[in-house]
C-alpha cells in the first residue's frame, strides 16, 4: 500500500459486527465473544431494528447525541441543541428501575437541513462540562446494526478490544496490509473502498433520501415566498384597479349617474311628504283646538241659573278650603304645646316638693 494510505480513513455504509471489531476492516474472524455474539444475531436474524417501540419521528431529521453528563436532563439538552435549528421531539434514554439518565439521547429537527447543521457543528460541542458526540440514527438508517447490548455499536472508550470501528468517532483506517477480498466477499463484508478515502478532518455525510431532498425544501420555501408575493402584488393591484374603476365610475359612467338621480329624486320625494305630513298634522291641531273652545262656549252659554249664580273659579274654593285646614291644624298645634308645658312645669314643681320634704327628713 502506498504512504499517502497511513493518515488516510474510510467510513461503514453498513453494518458487520466482524468489520466494526477491526481497526482496518478487513478482520474475518471474532476476535472477542461479543462480536461473535453480535455475528450470531446478525446472522440468525434475532434482531429487528424497526421493532423499537419507542422509535418515533423522521430518521433523516433526527440526531444521536452521545457521552452525556449523567445530570443533563431534557430541558438542557433541548436549549443546547435548539442553537442548531427547532428541536421537533427530543427523547431522553433513562433506565426503566432507576429512571437515570443512560448518556445518550435522540433528538429530531423540524427539517433535514437543520438535522445536518446539528450534525456538523454540535459534533464534540460541551453540554453540563461534557464533550458529546453527534452521529446520525444509525438504528433506522444503517443495514445490519446491531447494538452495543448484542455485542455491536461503534465507538467506545476500552482499549481493551472492545471497541467498534467504522463510525464518525473511530473510522476505519486504510489497509497496510493486502485484502482477502475473497474471504471478505464470502462473509458479505465490503471491502475497503480503494482510491476513495477520506481525511480524518473531514466530516463524513449522513445518508439523505435523495441528493435534492434539501434543495426541494429551499426552493418549496422560495416557491411559497414567491407566491405570498405575487398574492399581495395581485391584491394591491386589484385594489388599486377598483378604486380607479370607482373614480371613472363616479366621473362619467352612465349607469352611475342614472343611480345618484334616483338617489336624488327619492330624497326630495321623502322631504316633499314630511313637510306635506307636517302640514296637514298642524292643520288638525288648529282644528280641534278651535273645536274644543267653540264647546266651551256653548257649554257656558247652556247653563243654569243656579250655576251661573255659583262661583266658576274652583281654585279659589281649594285655596280657602286650604287655608282654613292650615289654620285649624296651627290651632290644634298650640293648644297641645301648651297642655304639654303645663304637664311639665306641674311635674317639675312635684320633684322639687318631693325632694325638699326628702331632705326635711
């Protein structure tokens, strides 16, 4: 192998539990149990990544978050992650007696490109004092994962052979040795993609559902812009358009000129008649008034002698009548104030009796 290959590295598009055991990718025997207990699921089939009951949401908007501070709850996490986009659903892994936090969690964005803005820069970012690693939802994007539990997973921290190669933490590194392509064509491993490496500072992509998923949300989003745009423009010309066919209309339109002279005539027909209304109502008053004093002459003129020989004038009746009712009340008033005085000084004249024949003695 060439010496450009030593700083060189490849990443897994799938999963093989004996591939992630080896530095290199090339292994073709367990060297531990639990990559041969990870190859037995594998291969028996005794593992279905879809069967989480608890997998929910888009796995191409969703990121693993790793390495947590087992003090990190949700609310911190979701402030953390919602610097990179808008945090949709955010799931916490806990264990199911005690109810800590397992380090790790998934979070899911509102779109594919927020997703991978979170998967570029919050990749080795600090949250509660502790350095995280971003990857994408392996569980429901990479063929043939196996967990960590099983055997599988990628990454660790062991230098004591178990670790997983193969992921955005530890890649594979080139070959210096020659592959047995054969032996690797018989397990169904990949080989290592000759001639097409990457450097370790680059960052691997995510799987996408197609090279133009991101693009099409851009350009939906231009799209729905472009169209609010042109419904404004089309409403401001529309009412700018009616308001000039309102002015021509109200200038010269002879249906509108038709419709203020009826307008017109209708009011000057409605002042005709109240004033008509208003005259005939005065008419009938000044008619019945005169009714009314033309009776009261009659009626005067018809009396008796013996009415005639009375007083007309009833007023003047009530305000003796009245006066003479004030007079007897006054009176009635001041002889009670007087019988009530000569109680009171024959009572006061008693005491005074009683108390000097009590002093006597």
């Amino acid at each position: 192998m060439g010496a450009n290959n030593i700083n060189s590295v490849f990443y897994a598009d799938s999963y093989h539990p004996i591939q992630a055991g080896s530095i290199d990718g090339t292994d073709i025997v367990p060297h531990d149990n639990a990559i041969y207990r990870a190859f037995l699921c594998s291969s028996a089939g005794l593992y279905d990544p879809s069967g989480d009951p608890k997998l929910s949401g888009d796995p191409y908007c969703t990121v693993f978050v790793a390495r947590l501070s087992h003090l990190t709850t949700e609310e911190t996490l979701h402030k953390a992650m919602s610097k990179y986009g808008r945090v949709k659903n955010l799931r916490l892994v806990r264990d199911i007696v005690t109810g800590a936090s397992r380090g790790y969690a998934f979070v899911e964005y509102q779109s594919e490109k927020e997703m991978l803005r979170a998967y570029k820069d919050a990749h080795h970012s600090f949250i509660d004092d502790s350095e995280v690693i971003v990857d994408y939802s392996r569980q429901q994007l990479m063929p043939g994962w196996i967990p960590r539990r099983l055997g599988g997973g990628l990454g660790g921290k062991k230098e004591s052979g178990q670790l997983r190669f193969g992921g955005r933490e530890r890649p594979f590194r080139a070959p210096l040795r020659p592959i047995p392509y054969d032996d690797l064509k018989r397990l169904g491993i990949p080989p290592p993609p000759e001639g097409k490496y990457m450097s370790r500072f680059q960052v691997p992509p995510p799987p996408r559902r197609n090279s133009s998923s991101i693009d099409r949300d851009d350009s939906s989003h231009k799209e729905s812009f472009m169209h609010k745009e042109e419904r404004g423009s089309k409403s401001g010309s529309s009412k700018e358009y009616y308001s000039k066919r309102g002015s021509t209309d109200k200038e010269g339109s002879p249906i509108k000129r038709h419709s203020l002279e009826r307008e017109d005539n209708h009011q000057k027909s409605r002042s005709k008649y109240r004033s008509e209304h208003s005259h005939r109502r005065m008419k009938s008053e000044d008619q019945y008034n005169r009714r009314s004093s033309l009776d009261k002459e009659k009626l005067y003129d018809n009396r008796s002698p013996v009415d005639r020989a009375q007083p007309v004038d009833r007023r003047s009746r009530n305000v003796e009548h009245s006066s003479h009712k004030r007079k007897s009340r006054n009176q009635e008033e001041g002889s009670r104030k007087r019988h009530r005085d000569r109680n009171s000084s024959g009572q006061h004249r008693r005491r005074s009796e009683s108390q000097e024949y009590s002093s006597d003695y």
